[in-house]
C-alpha cells in the first residue's frame, strides 16, 4: 500500500498499490479526470490508441496530438473529462498530490479507476472511446 500525505491539509491517501507505478516499465499512458480522483490506464501499444495518435507513447505526445486522444475519450464516470494536464489529487481537500502524464512518469491508481492495459484487463481503450459516425 502506497500512502501519500497531502502537503495542503496533511490527508494521508491511501492506494491500494505498492508503489507509484511507472508507466513507462509498463509502456503504457495514464490520465487523471477533472477531479483528480480516478486514473485511467491504457497500453502504448493499444490498436485504437495507435489509430487515433499513432506508434507514439503517450508522455511523447504533441499538445496537438494530446487535444485529439482527449477529444476521442468519453466522459470519466464521475463526470468531466480525462486531460493530460490533470493531476492526482487529494481525496480530502483536492490539493494536488501528484503530476499529470505531462510532469511525471508515474501514476496513482485510485478505487473505482479504469485500467483498460490488454494485459491486464484484456480489455482496450477503444471501449472508453466516443463512438465515430460513419463518413461518406
């Protein structure tokens, strides 16, 4: 178990992990919603994250590039959105307690998060992503 104590109100958060994952050991790109109370977690390696951005990590992502893929993500389940500048926050107070994939490599996972990895879950991201009408 990892405990982060909030600096702002001194809130001892507790993850149900054994340290701050690395994404990059991984290969994989994590983003915080709006709140900063849930994480999701797909692979680099993901086909519908490859069709959307191409053969690139996420932390190597344009600003350009980082707009699209949060642009193709459906709503986080609490409301709001998943953005590459979102950081971990503290569940009591909501001061930040960690970067966002823009500052930092590693990630929280917090309960009720979306870890969509193939290997993991054997599930993709492409389940988290805004269905595309059909062009002409």
């Amino acid at each position: 178990m990892v405990t982060i104590k909030c600096a702002s109100c001194g809130h001892e958060n507790g993850f149900v992990q054994p340290y701050r994952i690395h994404a990059g050991f991984s290969s994989q790109g994590f983003l915080y919603n709006d709140d900063g109370n849930l994480t999701l977690v797909w692979s680099s390696f993901d086909p519908a994250y490859e069709a959307i951005v191409g053969k690139k990590h996420p932390w190597v992502l344009t600003t350009e590039e980082q707009a699209i893929f949060e642009d193709a993500l459906c709503p986080a389940p609490s409301g709001g959105r998943w953005k590459f500048v979102n950081s971990a926050r503290c569940v009591a107070c909501a001061s930040p307690i960690g970067g966002p994939i823009t500052q930092t490599i590693h990630y929280l996972l917090y309960p009720g998060s979306i870890v969509t990895d193939l290997g993991t879950m054997n599930v993709g991201i492409e389940k988290f992503l805004i269905p595309q009408k059909p062009t002409r």
